[in-house]
C-alpha cells in the first residue's frame, strides 16, 4: 500500500476510535479503556475533509492495483459516506440512543483476561464514574422528538442496562471482593439511576415517522453499503424472495401432515433442549464443524476459538450474542458466544427449541458470524478487521449461509431444520420488504404491520413493533439485502455446485472481512483479475 493511501485510511480509523471508543476497545485498544467521547455534534467538515483524502486515493488506484489497498479505500470511503448521511441528509449531526448507549457499555472489561484483574476492574470503575454526567449530557441532544422504533429500543435497552450493571458490580464483588468492593456497588447504583434518566428522557420525547422517500432511501443504500439497484428493483425482489419463501413453508408443512406453516412452527416447538441451551449448542457447534468438513465448501480455521457461555445477565438477556475476538488485543483473546437460559418457557418453544438452535449455531458460528472473523486475514486492513459497520456484508454472510445450510443437505432427514431455516428466512424478508416499502412510500406503516403479522404467524402487537424497529433501524433489513447480494454474485460469476467452485468463491467472500457490500463485490472481481495480491497491512 502506497504510504498516501495507507495514511488516509489510517485516519478513518483513527477517527472511528476517536468518535467511538467502544469499537476501539472491542478491537483490543485498551488504551480506549473507561474513555467516554465528547458529547458534541459530529462535525460535517472533519467527515468531508476525511472523504476528500480517501476519494483521492481512489480515483487514482490503477484497475489493476492490489485488491487489499482497492478494499481498505472502499471500506473508508463507505464509513464516511454513512456518516455524511446521518449528518447532512438527516440532519442528525448527533446519534441516537442506541449509539450513546453502546459506549455505556461496561461488559467487555470482564469478557477475558486482556490484563490482571485489578487493572481491568479499576477500568470498569472509572467507566462508572463517568456514566452519569456523560448520559446527562447525551439526553440533552434529543431535541424533543426521535423516531418511534429508536424510543423504544432506547426506553428498553437503557432500563435494560439499568438492571444489569448493578447485577455485574454485585456478582464481581461477591467474586472478588480483594479487588471489589463497596465503592464498586456505589458507582453501579449511580450509573443504574443515570440509566434511568437516560430513559425517562426517551420517553419523553415525541414519536415522529421518520420515513425517507424514495429518493433519499437510494442515497441511504448507496452511502451505507455501496448498492445503486434502483429500490423499485429491490423492492420487486424482496418481494419475489417474501412469496418464494412462503410457498416453500406451505409445501413443507404439507408434506409434514400440517395444514399450515403455523401448525409447521408448533411441531418444533415440541422439540425442547434435552438439557440447558449451552449445552446443546455447543453440541450442535461441535456436529456442524464434522458437516463443514465433509462438504468443504468453505475453509474452516480455528485460531482464536470460540467459548459458549450463558448469556452476560440472565435477567436481562434474551437473545444468542456472539462477541468476536478483538484483532489487537495483546494477549490473543477467544470469540465468544452468550447464549441465554430464558426462565419462560415460551422462549425456548419459540426459538430456543433443538431445530431453531441448529440455525442458530450456522448463522453464529459455523460457517457464520464466528468462521467470518477467523477467515479474515491478518494481511486484510485494520479497517476491516477492527471496524464492524457493514450489516450487509456481515449479517448477509451468515444469512446466505444458513441458505447454503440447507442446500448442501443438513435437513437431509430432518424437516424441521428446513422449517426452522424457512421461518427464520420469511422474517428476514419480511423486515427486508417492510424496509424498502415504508421508506418508500409504498406502504404506510400500519399496512405493513398488518401484512407481517400475517407472513410471519407474530401477534399484531410484535408486528407493530418489528416495523418501527425496522424504519428506525436497518441493520434487520440488511440480513436478506445481503443474502441476496451474495446470491446474484455467485450467479454472475458462473459458480456451479463443485465443492471446490463454491470453496473458492467462498473464501474469497470471506476474506475481504467486515467490508460494504460494494467493496466485497469489488475484491471479489479483483480476485479473479489479480493472481497474487500484495499483504501489505494498514
């Protein structure tokens, strides 16, 4: 990489650390320890000023120049550009609720043993102690009204982390109490009370609709992942996968003696753990690594490992969380996945049952989520191994892989993996369809709720509030998004159903790491241009 474009991309990562302390610390700086950011506007100019620099490295790469520099650019440019989005298009200089909370987040000093245990505890008290004068400030930038689905996953999660945080400083000291104690519990009380304030002041503000517009939903495409289909067309195939996907439901709860794919869901909510979901997952994880292997369609590598372990905070953590590994830390740390023990047993019937675990351990871990940062090299740039922005790439990646799952045979015998994939593919396509068609104009919201309680078998109350979590957030959008990408890549370059086309195609997918949309494609067609690219590192 030439020394002009390795700086640029180095200053986007070091803005991103700098504006995002928690990325820098979930990618091993722990020199980013207990740093909370300045609660101030983003600034357009330092975003533009950044954007020139990359643009300009860009514009003069040869076609033929090394894919690792061509996909570092790319990847920076693309941060930028969402940025630019929120601050110039929205009109939103200052982030959401979610985005604050996520650098009030204090689990990670527990997660492994990156240093001696006193060093890391003294960090979570100083983490702490900054919490409530930075939620004070951060509360004050609301401006009065948010997007619905932004209030209440920001009333949630803030009353979330208010229960939980006290919960982590009370089983730390009743652990450790030579290098925890009292002072400890003081300052998780005054975090869970700021935590509190932070959501009453959510509460507080005024639901708006926040919809984009046709026009200003292809310039969201295109500044977050790099897409310029025209939505029309997006729409028409998010459409196209909705029917295909329920039309397959239908034929499978037929052939199961079933007269709907509701009644097709009911029979694998018999199929309950045999034990706790910890231990059944980590047995599933254990078969799909033998499955993997025979099929060979994708490499397989282990240099971190993963641990399974019960979720961080049973009384507030309902859902599978996997937590990769941080690229930097000094003393190389494992991924990890939280799974939780849910005392409901409506959760388990629901979607913690043996045949939703089986897709759950795919997408996750093997050949998803986790087999994606093990398969990211360490010549890939910092920016796409240390910067986790592009749902389109890395959701996608594991949505197409529960996808490939079910096409290399893994229901062979067992049709209720098949429903379990099927179910968990018609909501992802759903969340997409809605996404595209609220933005859009095509749909008002209440019509597409009524629509996804009716795919999706959900209560009209979870359909209401899938589609404001959605309009607000698209990260759920981009699962499909991204499988379908993924999809029409492998179409286009002609990959048959060989293990070793699929394996090449594959790997290369997951080498670019976590990268947007258009990038991915982009290293993709680099790949079979360039026979040996460089491993320069930025």
């Amino acid at each position: 990489m030439t020394s002009a474009a390795l700086n640029s991309v180095s200053a986007v990562v070091d803005h991103v650390f700098e504006r995002y302390p928690q990325v820098a610390r979930r990618a091993g700086r722990h020199d980013f320890d207990a740093r909370l950011p300045a609660v101030l506007p983003d600034a357009l100019h330092d975003v533009d000023r950044l954007l020139t620099a990359v643009r300009a490295q860009l514009d003069i790469l040869p076609e033929h120049a090394d894919p690792e520099v061509r996909a570092d650019l790319g990847t920076a440019m693309r941060v930028l550009t969402d940025e630019r989005f929120r601050i110039a298009e929205l009109g939103r200089p200052h982030r959401g609720p979610e985005l604050w909370l996520a650098e009030a987040d204090v689990h990670g000093y527990l997660r492994g043993d990156y240093a001696p245990l006193d060093e890391r505890v003294g960090a979570l008290s100083r983490h702490l102690a900054g919490l409530p004068d930075f939620l004070a400030a951060a509360q004050e930038t609301f401006g009065g009204a948010l997007p619905a689905g932004e209030r209440i996953s920001g009333v949630e999660n803030a009353r979330a982390r208010a229960a939980s945080v006290p919960n982590l400083a009370a089983q730390l000291v009743a652990a450790h109490p030579e290098v925890a104690g009292d002072s400890l519990l003081r300052l998780a009380d005054a975090a869970r009370l700021a935590f509190l304030g932070f959501a009453d002041a959510v509460a507080a503000t005024r639901p708006t609709r926040a919809v984009h517009g046709p026009e200003r939903l292809a310039a969201y495409l295109e500044a977050a992942e790099g897409i310029d289909i025209p939505v029309e067309e997006l729409l028409a195939e998010a459409e196209a996968e909705v029917r295909h996907l329920a039309a397959r439901l239908d034929a499978l709860a037929a052939r199961l003696g079933v007269s709907c794919r509701e009644e097709a869901y009911g029979l694998m909510s018999a199929r309950l753990p045999a034990g706790s979901v910890v231990t059944t997952l980590s047995g599933i994880i254990e078969r799909l690594r033998e499955f993997w292997a025979e099929q060979d369609v994708v490499t397989l590598t282990d240099r971190y490992g993963l641990d399974i372990r019960p979720a961080r905070d049973a009384a507030t953590s309902a859902a599978v969380v996997f937590d990769h590994a941080g690229a930097l830390e000094p003393e190389p740390q494992p991924h990890v996945l939280h799974v939780p023990e849910p005392r409901d047993p409506a959760a388990l019937r629901d979607y913690l049952n043996e045949p939703m675990l089986e897709i759950i351990a795919v997408h996750e871990a093997v050949p998803g989520h986790y087999l994606h940062h093990e398969a990211t090299p360490r010549q890939a740039g910092l920016i796409r191994r240390c910067v986790p922005w592009f749902p389109g790439t890395t959701e996608g990646w594991a949505h197409y892989a529960e996808e490939l799952a079910i096409e290399r045979g893994l229901a062979e015998g067992r049709p209720l993996v098949e429903v379990a994939a099927l179910r968990h593919a018609l909501e992802a396509a759903t969340r997409l369809l809605v996404f595209l068609s609220v933005h859009s104009g095509r749909r008002k919201f209440g019509e597409a709720a009524a629509e996804a309680a009716t795919l999706c078998a959900w209560s009209p109350e979870r359909a209401g509030r899938e589609v404001l979590a959605v309009v607000a957030h698209p990260a759920g959008a981009m699962y499909t998004l991204g499988k379908l990408h993924i999809r029409r890549w492998r179409e286009w370059a002609g990959v048959s159903d060989s293990a070793a086309e699929l394996k090449s195609f594959h790997d290369r997918l997951l080498r670019c790491g976590s990268a947007p949309l258009s990038a991915v494609r982009r290293y993709h067609l680099d790949g079979r241009l360039v026979p040996a690219a460089s491993t320069t590192t930025t």
